[in-house]
C-alpha cells in the first residue's frame, strides 16, 4: 500500500485529517504556540480529557478524541527542549515521531498531520528536526498497513521549502 508524504503551509488545527499532533508539553494541559492553539481550537472536552492522562514522558506520546477540530484524534507527543545537541535530542525527537506513527498504525488511522516538533519555543533547529521528522516518518511507514496519508504542516513558508526538498529525495 502506498502512503502520499505532503508539506504544507495551513493552520493545522483547520486539517480534516484522522489524526492531528500536538507538540505538547509534559503536562498536557495546554501552553503557547501549536499547543494552546489546538487546545483552543478543540474546545474544553480537550483540556478535560488531558486532566485524566496523568501528562507524558518526552519522547512519548498519549492519544485524544479530537472535539471541536475537523480532526478525529489529537495524539499528544513532548518533544524534547533543545540544549545544543549532546543531550540525546535527536534520538528524543525520532521517537515522538516514531511513537506518534506507532499509535496512528495501532488505532487503524489512515491519516495524519504533523506540526514542527520542538522547533518553537523548545528551540530545536528547525533543519536538523524536518530531516529526523522526514526521515522517522518514511521508517515508520515501512510497518504500517493502514495509514495513506502524512501531512507535514509548516508554521511559515521557509519550513515549507524545506520539508519539500525533503521530500522530493
């Protein structure tokens, strides 16, 4: 089965997909950037749901109902602060993506968005993070059966252009 791997530019709490990511903080209850945008968007259900998960490890991930957005689920990744790179922030970033993949398999998702994870206020390059995000996704797909549709939504046009270099490799 083949799976189509897009960028684009939008808001993605606006994306009809089965499953938009949250690049979250440990808590899960909210904060700036994509984060609160998403947790506006869907509305207090959200919030309400998060409050029972008990938060999340970095590198973890935890799935929602989606509310009030278009899409079905939120899966809620924490992605890891950047603090220069000897901290094991890489391998931490794979695995939210990994693990974001893994639940979207688990659950029969066919698709789903990403937002740039960490590369706001948490401070990861953004080049290094497309590549691992790129790269992570392409490696989960090799296991997956259900899902057909990744969506990489970029925050300004510049993360455009280069998660479509990406991809066209």
């Amino acid at each position: 089965m083949s799976c189509s791997l897009i960028a684009v530019h939008a808001d993605i709490t606006t994306l009809k997909v089965d499953a938009i990511v949250n690049a979250a903080n440990n808590t899960l209850l909210g904060g700036g950037g994509v984060d609160g945008a998403i947790h506006s968007a869907a509305g207090p259900g959200l919030l309400a749901e998060c409050r029972t998960l008990g938060g999340c490890a970095t590198g973890d991930a935890k799935l929602t109902k989606g509310y009030d957005l278009p899409a079905k689920h939120v899966i809620h990744t924490v992605g890891p602060v950047w603090t220069g790179g000897e901290s094991g922030e890489a391998e931490l970033l794979n695995a939210c993506y990994g693990r974001c993949m893994a639940i979207a398999a688990q659950e029969q998702l066919e698709s789903v968005a990403f937002p740039g994870i960490s590369t706001g206020v948490f401070g990861f390059p953004t080049g290094l993070a497309s590549s691992i995000a790129v790269n992570a996704v392409q490696e989960s797909l090799e296991s997956s059966q259900s899902i057909r549709k990744v969506v990489f939504c970029c925050f300004s046009g510049a993360d455009l252009a280069l998660y479509q270099r990406l991809l066209q490799k």
